[in-house]
C-alpha cells in the first residue's frame, strides 16, 4: 500500500511538472506568434502597381489573425523608392514591395528577375517561378543581401514607348531621351541610338511635361492611364520589347522571417502565390478598359516590324552574354531562364496558336553555362 501511495504521488508529479512545460511551451509559441510588422513598397499612391501591396498585406492581415498584422504605409511615405532594399536589409523596414529592375546597381542579376527584354512572359514567370527552379534561384540572389524574397505579383506585357514623336522604327529612336528602367533595357536603347534617364515612377508626368525627357516607357495601360499619361501623349509605339512582363517581390529582413514559425512561413508563401494570381487577372483586365481609353483620347499606336525586333534580339543577346561572363549569378539565372524556354519550345510549337508566349532564338546556351562555373 505504501508502495502505492509513491506510485500516486509520483505519477501525479510528473503530470503537474508535464503540465507545466506544456503551459511554458504555449505561451513560448503564443509570444513567438505576435508581430506587427512595417512594410512599404517602391511605388506611390498615385501608382496603381501599388494595389500588388496592399492586396497582399489585406490577405495576410486575414490570415494571420489578430496575432499576425502588417502596418502598411504607401512608397514614399517612410522612405524614397531607390532606398527600399537598403530599409529593409538593414531592418528599418521589414518588409517592402520590390522590383528587381531597381537594383541591378547592387547586383544585374536582379534585373533578368525583374524582367528580360525579350524575354519570359507572364505564364514563362510562373511556370519558371514555382515548377522550374526560379524561386530557389531568385532566394539565392537575395540571401546575399540578409533578404528573403517571395514573388508576389507580376503582370503581363507592358505598353510600349509613350511619347509626342512617332517611332514607326528603330531609326527613329535615334537621339530620344526615353525614361526607361532596367540597366540592360539602357544598353539595348543606347544601341538603337537612345538616352537612357533613369526615373522613378513618381516623376514620369512632370519630366515628360516639361520636356524634360521625349518619351517614356512606364508600365501596362492600366497603369498608364492612371497616371495621366494619356493627357501629355500623342504616340504608343508597341510592342514592348523591353518588358514582355514584369515580376515584383516582397522582400522580409532575414533575421524578422527566421523568427516566424513554419506555419507563418508557409502563410506567407501561400498568399504571396494566391497574390501573384490576382494580380495579374486584376491587372489584364483592366488593361481592357485602359486600351480602349487610349484610343478613345486619340493615342496613335505604331508598331515596330519583325526586322526590327530581330535587331534588338540580337542586341538582347549580345548584352545577356556579356553579363553572363562578368557575372557568375546572372549567368546562373539567365541559363536557367533560357533553358526553361528551350525545353518548353517543343510543347509551345505543338499547341501553337493556344499556347501562351513565342519560342525564340536565345543566346549562345554553351557560352552561358561557362559562365556559371
């Protein structure tokens, strides 16, 4: 019986102290899984690329519950576009809406995540993105920089070239000040005999009202409309060989994202994918009503003939490989891009005219690949 009674008292010790490491443990997660971040974007409130942001951080807000919030604030409003990835990689900011084609001054390699002129469209992004390696390869990109990067929206061809002067060719490209953004979108514009002025979406209107550039590119119709480009505009030179899509990030300070438990993680990535989604049906839609706006207005559209874009490919090409070879990662990028788009091509043809995209003649894939190594 007294041996019992040991039994009883002892059993009901270990219950009392399990139960007390389960009360410790609760509240160690509970306290893990409080945050209220601050986040912000490149792009004002008068840009409606800013709606990729604020659509994201309403899902996360839903999701996370109380527990789980992001503070949003409009671009500019904590700190300048261009200053973004520094906020954030230096933990000022935890997160912030990116593009790549903002910071090719840190690394090029962000450009070609960004977007590539003559590059991947929309559907070559996503399928590249979650099935074909690049999500692993654009983490890669930015772990250097203490970031973690989750694409999280993307849109499909931009516009063209807006401006007062027609361009019914490459010739008449010549001596143009065209506010275009993306540091191998300047070397291709500076061979068709263009200007390169580097812009933030902010001070498009007023450069081109005051004549302080002859054209722009900016973004797709919606967004363009929106801005008001309509109103100091006669010409839209298309397509847009410099952007066939675009692709935006939030980036997360690394040290903020390795304190979020797998199951924070695993939301966020769930609604950055569910966000990149709506975003781009939110964005082809509206570009319907934006196109039929510009014509409405007036707008003339010029296009530029298939012996033009096979000068500007070879240009593409030529600037791809001469990244490849002083940048390892870039290579390492561009190769994967290009192979993807070779190993599709097959398939693309076959479905042809329902696929999405064109097949083209990439750069020299062997010359690539040595570059990686």
């Amino acid at each position: 019986m007294r041996d019992m009674k040991k039994i009883i008292r002892l059993g009901m010790l270990i219950m009392v102290l399990a139960g007390s490491l389960i009360f410790l443990q609760v509240a160690q997660v509970s306290a893990a899984e409080k945050f209220t971040l601050k986040m912000s974007s490149v792009w004002s409130s008068g840009i409606q690329l800013i709606e990729v942001d604020r659509h994201f951080v309403k899902l996360v807000n839903s999701m996370g519950g109380p527990d789980f919030q992001i503070k949003f604030f409009d671009g500019g409003t904590m700190v300048p576009a261009f200053e973004l990835f520094d906020a954030v990689a230096r933990g000022t900011l935890d997160m912030g809406g990116d593009w790549g084609g903002y910071w090719p001054g840190k690394d090029e390699a962000f450009n070609i995540i960004g977007t590539q002129p003559l590059g991947l469209t929309i559907n070559d992004y996503m399928l590249w993105i979650y099935q074909g390696g690049g999500f692993d390869l654009i983490q890669e990109a930015y772990a250097k920089y203490g970031l973690v990067a989750l694409p999280f929206g993307g849109h499909g061809s931009e516009s063209g070239i807006r401006g007062n002067k027609p361009i019914n060719s490459i010739k008449d490209i010549k001596g143009m000040k065209i506010r275009i953004g993306g540091k191998l979108q300047g070397k291709i514009l500076k061979d068709l005999g263009g200007v390169q002025v580097n812009l933030a979406g902010s001070e498009v209107y007023q450069a081109l009202e005051k004549g302080v550039i002859d054209a722009c590119e900016y973004n797709i119709p919606t967004v363009d409309y929106n801005m008001g480009l309509h109103e100091i505009t006669k010409y839209w030179a298309s397509p847009a060989w410099h952007a066939p899509s675009a692709i935006f990030s939030v980036l997360i300070n690394k040290k903020v994202w390795d304190k979020f438990t797998p199951q924070q993680k695993e939301m966020l990535k769930t609604a950055a994918m569910a966000n990149f989604l709506w975003s781009y049906t939110f964005f082809e839609y509206n570009n319907i009503a934006a196109t039929k706006k510009f014509l409405d207005k007036g707008i003339k559209i010029t296009k530029l003939s298939k012996a033009d874009m096979d000068t500007i490919q070879k240009s593409v090409n030529k600037h791809t490989l001469d990244s490849c070879k002083t940048n390892p990662l870039f290579a390492k990028i561009a190769y994967s891009q290009y192979k993807f788009l070779q190993d599709f091509a097959q398939w693309r043809s076959i479905a042809e005219p329902f696929s999405h995209g064109r097949n083209l003649t990439p750069p020299d894939m062997k010359a690539m690949k040595e570059a990686i190594k």
